[in-house]
C-alpha cells in the first residue's frame, strides 16, 4: 500500500475526517496538507482512534476556509493566536474525538518582549506560503513533514524520516534557537524520546543540557530562584510542565528516567538519585502515581508540595487521565515512612485496616511494598484483605454493608456524642473480624456495651 492510499484508508476509518475528500472536490485549486505528529505516527505505524489530527490549507483564502468548515460543524476561533481553527464535524464530540486543528501556511517568530513561553510569538499566515516554510518553524524533525491529501507526496525537507529511521530526536534547524521560541520544546523532546524509545540527537541534548534551567526562570525576574511568598509568573506554565512531565512518567517509566537524568531535568525537579530511582525502572506504563510517590518518598509532606507545585503535577485537570492526587502521594510516603511489618498489619483494628488498605490507595500501597521488594508486608495486607471479602461474599472495593447504624445505637438508648462513633467502630472491628455475622447478633452486642 503506498501512501496516498494509506491516507484514504486513514481518512475513511476516522468518521470524523469525511470532509478531506469532500474539500479536495469543492477545491480542486487548493492543497490540504495532513503534518505533525499524525504522519509520524502513520510512519510508525501508531495508530490510535483518538490520533490528532492537524492539516495546512495552501492556496485558499481564510474567508472561504471559515465560510466551508462552519457549514460542516463547529470551528473554534480560539486558536486564532496561533492562526490555527480547531474543527468538530457535525455529529461529533470531543468526548469521542480530539478537534482537528486546520490552518493556513504560516511563519512564527518570537515576539520582542518574549522569554521563551508558550504562545510568545509573532505569527505571519499566508495562503501561497510553501509548505516547507511552514514545516520550517516546527519543533523537531520528526514532526516536521507533511503529506499532500491529494497527491499522497510526502514532504520531508528536514530529514524525518532519516531520523525515524535511526530512532533520533533531532531538533529542526538550530536547537538553541528553538528552544529559546519555546522552553517547553525541551521537555517534548525528552518525552518523545521516552515514549518512542528513541535517542536524543547529539546536539540537541547538549542544548538542553545548557538551557533547561530557563525553563523555571521568572517573567519578574530572570532567575530560576523567586523569592519564597512573593508574587511571581513563570515564563512556561507550571500546567505545560506538569502535562509534559506526567505524559513522560505515563508511557515507560524506564526510558523516562535515563532522559530526564541525562538532561538534567531530573535533578533540577526533584534532586533524587540513583537509590531512589532503581525500583522505579521496574514499573510499566500508565502508573504515575507510583512514579511520583517513588521519587519523593524520602521528603516530608510540605517539601512534596513544593515539588508539586514547582513541576505543576498538583495543576492538571481533574478529567485528565494523567493527574494524580497530591493527597493521594502525601498519604502514600507517610505509609512508606511508617515502615509496616507483618505483625502490625496482622494485628490492626480491622476497622482501621479496612478504611487504609481495602481501597485504591490501599492498592497503590501494596503496589509500592512491591516495587521496593517488600513483598512479606504486601503479602500480609492481600491475604487479610482476601479473608474479609471472602467472610462478606464481596467483589475487591465493593462496600461490605454495615449491620448497625448511628440510628440504631441511639435507638439503643446511648446518647448523642463521640461514644455512637466509638461503639459503629468497635462494632466494625468485631463485623470484619468475622466474630459479628448478623444484625441480630449486632444487636445484641449492642446491649451490652450500654
């Protein structure tokens, strides 16, 4: 199959590109170009339901760009800093696909007061701009080619494909230059090169190297240190450094660490070493919070927030499938920090046992005992876990029903006060311990401790 006629399989098998053939037909006279990361993943063959999809309108005035799409679905102008509309077709939605992004040709340039933030640019769209110098002012070269919808050419006039080839992270043009547009690219560099499995070209990571410490520099004042309880702006939002960092930790733990230590981004975000990274190059995809705990579990709770803070995973949004729960980590390297042994876990109250361990940090915890070989502890947790499901007939995390409530303890005759949570709680330990089966039996318990 060659590439033209993958493109059109691609483009039927995503509902939500039918209007790539219908544009062509309407606009014989212009050139829609599919760029980015959709055709280095087609290249790769990472095909992905919720692809991004991103497109070049050549030769075709905005007016009838705008005019066509909003006839054909929603077109968001918010991107229109960038020059760039984000498209929905009729009958989707972003539950079910990302928006495509459509946009004329376009140069970028950094804008005179810029530091090196996100969307610090001056940007030039022109309908008759070559396609190469809109791939011009990309990141790296992997994501700078472009595929003629119509034709099936692909452009490639930075090498990309040489350096898929070659499994390289290859800055375009001159890597300073490209990071000081924007900071950021950095940290895409690292992640690609960890989510790919590729090596970051010589030169580019010598680049990053020398200038990742901007990356935390101040727009108040240039200096990676702003003064403690002072107002100050980051040049890159701690929110693109958290996505970024969390994208990286997500797809391979392993590969992430040995980038983000060669770059120096891990020592200037946590300052960790290799004890503390070891048992992480163990852990698999998709398990940030692992990651996370693991690196900071030497600290105490108000040092983890101010790493939180400072890499911006406490800042992402509560739908996003990367954020973790600060809360979630405080309370996880508190339990590491415990140092639990069998016999204390054999031995807790049951009630005690079941609201730390019998949920999804309780998971995440026996995961942890796991990753540092601490299997014995880990061990004793499952298998009094798995006894107590198994006494109730429940299914893991499904609720064990209590048999009494505060309103039956008060119908008991015990007054309103902390004795009722006193008397549900001990009630719990003697239910979970297998010593109470009944409500009845509850029930008579209950007298006596009146």
């Amino acid at each position: 199959m060659n590439l033209k006629e993958e493109m059109i399989q691609i483009c039927k098998s995503h509902s939500a590109l039918f209007f790539v053939e219908e544009f062509l037909n309407d606009f014989p006279n212009a050139e829609l170009f599919l760029v980015g990361g959709a055709v280095r993943d087609i290249l790769l063959k990472r095909r992905t339901k919720k692809m991004d999809f991103d497109f070049v309108i050549r030769l075709l005035e905005k007016e009838k760009i705008e005019e066509w799409f909003e006839s054909r679905g929603k077109l968001d102008f918010v991107g229109k800093t960038f020059g760039v509309y984000k498209f929905m077709p009729v009958g989707h939605s972003h539950a079910d696909n990302p928006f495509v992004d459509i946009a004329l040709p376009r140069t970028e340039k950094s804008s005179l007061e810029s530091c090196g933030g996100y969307k610090e640019f001056d940007v030039q769209s022109d309908a008759k701009l070559p396609i190469k110098k809109d791939l011009s002012r990309r990141d790296f070269t992997i994501n700078a080619m472009a595929v003629d919808m119509r034709t099936g050419e692909l452009h490639d006039p930075f090498k990309g494909i040489k350096d898929i080839e070659q499994r390289l992270i290859r800055a375009v043009g001159k890597p300073s230059d490209r990071f000081k547009e924007d900071l950021s690219r950095m940290l895409r560099g690292v992640r690609f090169a960890s989510e790919l499995n590729f090596e970051i070209e010589e030169k580019t990571a010598r680049a990053i190297q020398k200038q990742i410490t901007h990356i935390n520099y101040t727009k108040e004042k240039l200096s990676p240190e702003p003064v403690e309880g002072s107002k100050f702006e980051y040049i890159v939002p701690r929110e693109t450094i958290g996505s970024e960092l969390a994208k990286t930790f997500t797809k391979n733990p392993s590969n992430a660490l040995k980038h983000l230590k060669s770059t120096g981004v891990l020592d200037m975000f946590f300052e960790t070493d290799a004890t503390l990274l070891k048992p992480i190059q163990s852990l698999t995809e998709n398990q940030i919070t692992l990651v996370v705990t693991l690196l900071l579990r030497n600290l105490e709770q108000k040092d983890i927030a101010k790493k939180l803070a400072l890499t911006g995973l406490d800042s992402l949004p509560r739908e996003s499938d990367l954020r973790i729960e600060p809360n979630d980590i405080f309370w996880l390297v508190a339990q590491l920090q415990k140092k639990y042994d069998t016999h204390s876990i054999a031995t807790m109250r049951a009630s005690k046992f079941e609201a730390m361990f019998m949920n999804t940090r309780g998971k995440f915890f026996v995961q942890l005992l796991r990753t540092l070989n601490e299997h014995a502890e880990a061990n004793a947790i499952e298998n009094r876990k798995s006894k107590i499901l198994k006494l109730w007939s429940v299914e893991d995390e499904e609720p064990i029903p209590s048999l009494l409530s505060g309103n039956d303890v008060l119908n008991a005759g015990i007054q309103a006060g902390p004795k009722i949570r006193e008397l549900l709680d001990l009630l719990r330990d003697e239910q979970l311990d297998g010593k109470i089966l009944t409500r009845e039996k509850a029930k008579e318990w209950l007298t006596h401790q009146s």
